[in-house]
C-alpha cells in the first residue's frame, strides 16, 4: 500500500500514467465491491490512509484525482463503493471540504 500511495502521489498528466491510475482504481473498486476481499481492502485504504483525507491542504491525493479529468471518474466510482459501508463514509468525512470537492467537479462535468 506504501509504493500504492507514493505512485498516487506523483501525478504527472501523461497518457502511461493516467491508464496505470485508472488501473490501480479499478481494481480497488472490484476488491471493495466484491464481498470476498471487501473488508481487507477497505481496512487497509484507511489504514494507511490512501486517499490522504487527514491532509487538508488541496495537495492531497483525492483532490488531485478528483482533479484530474481522465480519474475524475474512476475516483467517484471508488467513492461511491467507500460510501457503502460505514466506516468509509466516516474515513472520507475526515477531510472536511470532501463533499464541497465533489459538488464542485458534478458541476464542472455538466458544464463540459
């Protein structure tokens, strides 16, 4: 999960590193919604706090894919399978501007 976040962390914009974002999201999405491997995945995401929602400047992991226009929306397909379960929905509370960082881009998106 440690080379998971540090590979998160340094976004770059290029083509190779989108499609490998996108990968690395997609397959979270499966290993949460799927029942087998659902609880590992989430506890490890929070553990070491993946997404960085203790991190409140506008550096963070979250806000630079939510950000990011070929993630944008691969990242709301995670949030949405974090937002079934209790515990994700607390973990993403952490940060406090989560759900004004999601308005903003649904808006954004409609505008498109």
């Amino acid at each position: 999960m440690k080379i998971l976040k540090s590979t998160l962390k340094h976004s770059n914009n290029t083509d190779s590193y989108n499609q490998k974002i996108n990968y690395i999201l997609r397959e979270l999405y499966y290993r949460i919604s799927r029942r087998r491997n659902k609880s590992a995945t989430l506890y490890s995401i929070l553990y070491y706090d993946l997404l960085e929602t203790s991190v409140e400047n506008s550096n963070n992991i979250l806000t630079n894919l939510l950000n990011n226009k070929e993630t944008s929306l691969r990242m709301l397909k995670l949030l949405n399978a974090l937002t079934n379960e209790n515990f994700g929905r607390t973990y993403l509370l952490k940060k406090k501007t989560v759900i004004e960082e999601i308005v903003k881009l649904m808006i954004k998106q409609v505008s498109y």
